[in-house]
C-alpha cells in the first residue's frame, strides 16, 4: 500500500455524478489510498450504501434470479418474490447491524466491499428500523408490480433462447472513441427487436435516457446491435408500473458520445502528473442539500456543519 496508485481513469454515470455534485466527494472516492493516516477510514466510507441503494440492489437481484428460473421453467409467483425480497434485506442489513465488513468480524473469505455496510449504522442515524420496514413495502411493490403485468408475463412467455447473458465480470466495460467506459445492463433480449431494459426502482430521472442511449452503445460493442434499431425501455416500478420506450437518434448518440468524452477531460485536468492529487483543487461543494447522505461526511468540514437529524429525509 506504501506504492499504492489510483486506477487508471475511466469513465461511469456514478463518477460523473460523484464529480458534478461534489468535487471533494470525488477526490475522497478516487484517491482515498494515498494518505497512509486516512486510507483505512476512507476505504470504510468508500464502501457505504443507503437503505435507499440497498432496497434497489435487492429488487434487482430478486429480478435477475427470477429471470434465470425462468430458463429452466420456473415462474415466480408475487408472493414467493416478497419472501425473496424480506429474506435478502434482512441478510443484507444483519450484515451491517453487525460489522460484518470490519476486519474483526469479517467472514473467513469475503471483502469488505462484498458486505453491506449502511451509512445509516455506521453515521447512527435516527429512526433506522422504521426506514428499514418502509423500504422493504416499496421493494415488495416493485416486485408485486412487476411479476403480476403483463410486460412480466410478455418476458415469461419469450424465447430464453433470445435473451443475453449480462455478466459484468465477463464485459464490464467497453471503449468508446479511446474512453472505457463501464456501465451495467439489467436485461436484453433479441425476441422481435434488440431489446434493453432498464429497472427503475426509484422516481423518473433526466439522466435515464441518456443512460439507455449509452447502453445501446454497449451493445453495439458487445452484441453488435445497431443502436439505431434497438429498443430502450426505462421500466419505473413504483408506485405504478410504467413502461418508457424510445430508440435514439443519431443526434442521441452524438450527444451522449461527447457529453462522456467532455466528462473524462474535466476529471483528466485535474489528475496529477506526477506524485498524489492535491486535495485544494477538488473544492466542497457549496449546495449542502446532499451533504446528509454523503459516504464521507465523516472527514468532511462541509458537512460537520450540518445538523443530521434535521436532513433525514428520503433519497426518492
């Protein structure tokens, strides 16, 4: 760790977002390893999640596993999906009730970045199990929504056959104009048109569109799909179903293509040449409406100021 480095810059939706809302963020999240007095402590908030993030990762992963049942004929019934959402959210928050992520209580075997750890428990929120339970009513009504539509029953009755396995492990990136760029798809398929989908467990966003746009760019690389016929659907889960499909433009295409490349040269402007990044050219942000649920308010000065109890509010 004395020769530690940063990896080498690429580009994602989360480290843009880390770096347009908040610069020191950014820094805390790029460079936590090169204080040897800081590293230990960073690379704990680096690895933090909301209640908010863990209720979206397990509804997806309730999702995914119901998607692969059904190759081998089985179909998941709304309730058995309930139970596989309560189970996953209570292993997942035992796991951060009790530090399972430090390294005195790590499972022989396993990462801390492979175990939850909430920013709730570790920043002692207030009122942690009501936020628990009311997260676990909107993952059961992302998941009841779901398996009982008749876009559910559409992906039930199609050919696996047509559908893409979507590994990161096995392609978690790919390279655009000299940029990699890493990106996750949920689900596509081949069943008529080529096919992406996008689950949204949370509330509309602008950026969704130019998300999918940049998967039909993956797809392209990885499937050879032309992104000028694939379908992109954006499917909000709650509190109802809705279902958004469109197929990019050109113009689409062109616009997120620079908006990534303009993205990856700000942050290369302020990569160092040589030797540790200078944490005073990566400046606090000065609108503190998020500071409550940044990972590294900790070691932060910004938001030392502000008063957590007042802040908890919803992330939807």
């Amino acid at each position: 760790m004395d020769n530690w480095q940063p990896s080498t810059l690429s580009w994602s939706f989360s480290r843009k977002t880390h770096f347009d809302s908040c610069r020191r963020h950014y820094f805390f999240h790029r460079f936590w390893g090169q204080d040897p007095k800081a590293r230990w402590r960073l690379f704990e908030m680096r690895n933090l999640t909301t209640i908010t993030m863990l209720r979206g990762q397990v509804v997806h992963s309730v999702i995914a596993n119901a998607l692969q049942s059904i190759r081998y004929d089985i179909k998941l019934d709304a309730k058995t999906a309930r139970a596989n959402i309560t189970a996953l959210l209570r292993e997942r928050y035992g796991e951060s009730a009790r530090r399972l992520w430090h390294i005195d209580n790590r499972p022989p075997g396993r990462k801390a970045s492979e175990i939850t750890s909430l920013l709730e428990h570790y920043y002692n929120f207030p009122n942690l199990n009501q936020r628990a339970r009311d997260a676990q009513q909107v993952a059961w009504q992302c998941i009841t929504n779901l398996i009982e539509s008749d876009f559910w029953a559409n992906i039930e009755n199609s050919d696996p056959g047509e559908w893409r396995e979507v590994e990161e492990s096995h392609f978690p990136s790919f390279e655009l104009e000299g940029i990699q760029v890493y990106t996750t798809i949920d689900f596509a398929h081949a069943n008529g048109s080529p096919t992406i989908i996008d689950w949204k467990t949370g509330t509309p966003s602008e950026q969704d569109r130019r998300q999918l746009t940049l998967y039909s760019l993956y797809a392209q690389k990885r499937w050879e799909w032309d992104p000028l016929q694939t379908t992109l659907q954006a499917v909000y889960l709650q509190p109802e179903l809705v279902v958004e499909s469109f197929t990019p433009s050109l113009a689409d295409l062109e616009s997120v293509t620079e908006d990534v490349k303009a993205s990856l040269n700000d942050m290369a402007e302020l990569e160092p040449a040589y030797g540790p990044a200078d944490i005073e050219r990566f400046p606090m942000t000065q609108d503190t409406s998020n500071c409550a649920w940044c990972r590294f308010q900790g070691i932060c000065r910004m938001a030392k100021r502000i008063d957590l109890d007042s802040t908890v509010v919803s992330q939807d």
